[in-house]
C-alpha cells in the first residue's frame, strides 16, 4: 500500500503542470539542503572544542542550556515553512482506501522530512565527540535519544498546531521575550529548563520522557486526522462570519478608492497577507545587525544605504513583488471588467508608499546610533518610493504565481518567482543605490553619497506618469500569460 501511494506522489510530481520548473527548484533545493548538511556537520564537530576553547564551561551543559531556544526555533520554522500532510489527503479521499492507511502514510512522509533528520547532522558528530573525550557511552545514547525524540515531537506538534496562530504566536512572543530578559540580566529562563535537558544524561531513564511525549503525539494526530478526514468535517475550508468594512473615507478618491478599499480587506482578512504584514514589521529591526556592529562584514559605510533600504522597504519588497498575485484568486473577473490598469497599479503603489512612510518613522528608535545611520534609512525610503515602487510593480508582471490567501505555504518565496527579468530587477532594487552613494561618498564626502541616493529617488518621483505608462504596457503585454498561469495547478 506505501508503495502504491509513493507511485502516486511521484505521477503528481511528473505530470504536474509547472515540472520543468519544480525540478529546477528541486535541484536548487538539493544544493541549499547540501550547504546546511556541511554546516551542521562542522558546527557538530567544532562545538565542543569552541565551547571548551571560550572557558563557557561543561559544552554539554551549555548546549542543553540554549536547548530551549533550538527547540522553540526549530518548532517556528517548522511552522513557517513545513508542508502540513493535508494536501496530501484531499485527493485521496476519493480512492477506495481505508482512512487509517491513508492517515498513516501521510504522517509517515512528515518523518522522512528535512526538518527532522537534518538535526542529526549537528548532534550525532556532537554525541561521538562526546563519547571520544570520555563521557560516559550510555548517558551519551540516552541523552541523544532523548534529544532526537523532542525533535520528532515538535513534527507532530506542529502537525496539530497547523493554523493555530491564536497559541503559536502568542508562545513564541513570550519566548522571545523572556530571551530579550536573559540577554539584558532581566530574567534567566535557561535556570530552570537546562536542569531538565541535564536530567537526560544525569539520569539514564529520563530519555523515556521525551519518548512517551512523542508517541503520545503520534497517536493523537493519527486519532485527529483519521476522526476529521471528511471534506465537509475537519478538511473542509474554514469560513468566518464577515464583518462589515466600509472605510467610506476612502470613497473621495473615486475607482483608486475603490481598489485601496479591497487590499486594506485583504489584507487584515487573510493569514497569507497578515504574515505578510508581520514580516515587514520585521525588516525593520533587520538594521540592528547593521548599527550595533554584531557583523563585521556590514561595518562598511555602504553598508548603511543597504540597511535603509531594506528597513524601510520590508512591506514593498514582501508585498509589492506579488502583484498581482494577490488578487489571483478574482483576477480573471477583473479582467473581464472595464477597469483601467493604472488605477489598479496606483492602488499598490499608494498602498506601499504608505507603508513605508510609517516604516521609516517606526524605525525613528535607530537615531540611537547616530543621525547618519536614521539619514540613510530615511534615503533609503526615498529611493524605495521612487525608484523601487515601480520595480517591484514591473517585477510583479512576469511572477505568475496564484496565492493562496488562506495559507502560509510559500510565504517566504516561490519557485517561480526566480526568473531572468526578475533577477536583473534586483540589480537597480539593491545594487545601484549602494554603486551611487559609493559614488558620491569617496568622490565628494559621505554628505554627497546621501545627497545622491535621496535625488535618484526624486528624480523617480518625478517621472512617474512615464513610469507608470511603461508599467501598464508591460501588464497588458503580459496579461493572457497571467491569466493562464493562475489556472494552472501543481
């Protein structure tokens, strides 16, 4: 029977209608899957002697004092990115298979996944290191047992938290604050939860914890899938009562208004564009790396320039590039209407000017570091405005890719987002800002370079009809391409 639905998965894969750039992607993934192995490995082996090297104290006990933070990450990823084995059951329901088989071979995929065993790569070189500077050999076994089964747990758990964001987020947050705490000496969390990753090597039937943990799990997510595997019951699209919107401010602006109304809905109704909100909220601590000096390699003064842009353009960058992806679900009713192209790419890019304005003064906290440092996030800004915002809505043009509002998956990206156009995109996004502060910086002096990047981005703003003209060309031209690429499926 595992046999069977392994033929299965690979006939979907083989004949799915975007393949050739599935296996592109799949390929690629091999590769960044082949970087973190070998990252893993070293880090498993050097470890130890970095640990012992730095006089931290026993490498064992300081690794089970951040374990907390390792198995909270890992669970968030897991979250973020892991495929969840309900795509997996839909199409079979309508196969003459018993219900326990099928719940059984979709957990059973999720073991053989990358999140799990690639742990394995950093604890079983760490456990044999161990075991070579004399540790004694059963307490190690137990211990890396015991370790390996918290792992598995957080897949299962995270199988039974799909979509709960009401307790994911809010456990995460308390975490991230309590790690915020024991950096600044406020509270030291680990004081109480290293003891209990200890005890699996101080005390050898401690490990049998974690175990019975995960097959409670594993039996609880069989019992939940087998009992709601119905496409009205558990797998059934889950609605919500609508409230009522008007936002009849909006309406001054006529049809422009009309199309800020329908994103400001979409966005605060769906998880895809929430989490994309609260990945823009983000980018702006991105400049932290940069202004505290944590890596050496962003000390350059260039540096600066890129750190503005990203900081401010957390929304452009995460929201603009997918349009009009956003919209796929309804895209081909818009298109039969009489609707004009510039008012509906004028509505993204009021949307992301918006945005980024309340980015830069969000980020007001980094004048902490100098005024230089805010001045470059405030150049950024400008040159995200008029530069960038008209990128990332030409760009959006050739990402044919349809979102799934009520999904996380291929939050952080997707396969055909990567292509020749977009990528040389990327060049005047990223590339020309730092070559034209450069310019300005080491020719003139640093006041210059700002100067520059800050005209480039006025200059933007002041061809914006020409802009926009180009743009709506480009949509037109790539219209039919679009509509049939958000008909295709996987």
């Amino acid at each position: 029977m595992f046999k069977h639905f392994f033929n299965l998965q690979l006939k979907s894969f083989f004949r799915a209608a975007s393949f050739k750039t599935n296996l592109a992607f799949k390929i690629l993934m091999i590769f960044a899957a082949l970087y973190f192995i070998v990252v893993f490995l070293a880090m498993g082996v050097g470890s130890f002697f970095i640990i012992k090297k730095a006089g931290l104290g026993d490498p064992l006990r300081v690794v089970n004092r951040f374990m907390i933070y390792y198995l909270v990450m890992d669970l968030y990823i897991r979250y973020m990115f892991q495929k969840m084995p309900i795509l997996n059951i839909k199409p079979l329901l309508y196969m003459p298979f018993k219900k326990s088989a099928v719940v059984k071979y979709s957990l059973g995929k999720t073991v053989f996944s990358f999140f799990n065993w690639m742990h394995a790569f950093f604890f079983v070189p760490f456990s044999i290191v161990l075991l070579t500077q004399g540790y004694d050999p059963l307490d190690v076994v137990v211990w890396h047992l015991a370790i390996m089964a918290l792992f598995y747990s957080n897949n299962f758990l995270n199988i039974m938290m799909n979509n709960q964001d009401r307790i994911f987020y809010p456990m995460v947050s308390i975490l991230a604050i309590l790690a915020l705490c024991q950096y600044n000496g406020w509270f030291d969390i680990t004081l109480y939860t290293a003891p209990v990753f200890d005890a699996f090597f101080d005390t050898p039937w401690a490990f049998v914890i974690p175990i019975l943990l995960l097959t409670g799990l594993v039996y609880a997510s069989f019992n939940y899938f087998k009992k709601h595997m119905y496409l009205d019951g558990g797998l059934a699209t889950k609605h919500t009562e609508a409230k009522s919107e008007d936002y009849t401010w909006l309406n001054r602006f006529g049809n422009l208004g009309t199309f800020l109304k329908n994103d400001i809905k979409l966005i605060r109704r769906n998880k895809r564009s929430k989490t994309t909100v609260m990945l823009s909220v983000l980018f702006i601590f991105y400049g932290l790396l940069f202004g505290s000096g944590a890596v050496e390699v962003y000390e350059g003064p260039v540096w600066s320039i890129f750190a503005g842009i990203f900081v401010s353009g957390g929304f452009l960058f995460s929201f603009g590039q997918f349009v009009p992806s956003w919209d796929s679900s309804y895209y081909p009713l818009m298109m039969s209407q009489n609707i004009q192209y510039r008012e509906y790419l004028s509505s993204k890019w009021y949307l992301i000017v918006i945005a980024t304005v309340i980015s830069t003064v969000l980020s007001a906290f980094y004048l902490y570091f100098g005024w230089e440092f805010y001045l470059a996030i405030v150049v950024g800004a400008i040159y995200n405005i008029g530069v960038n915002s008209y990128l990332v809505l030409w760009g959006g043009a050739y990402i044919k890719t349809p979102i799934d509002l009520t999904s996380n998956k291929k939050a952080f990206g997707d396969k055909q987002a990567f292509n020749v156009k977009t990528m040389l995109l990327t060049i005047p996004k990223l590339v020309l800002p730092l070559l034209v502060f450069a310019a300005g910086y080491y020719l003139i002096n640093p006041v210059a370079g700002y100067i520059a990047v800050a005209l480039s981005g006025v200059l933007g703003f002041v061809f914006k009809d020409q802009a926009f003209k180009m743009i709506e060309k480009i949509y037109k031209k790539e219209k039919y391409k679009t509509l049939l690429a958000y008909k295709q499926t996987d």
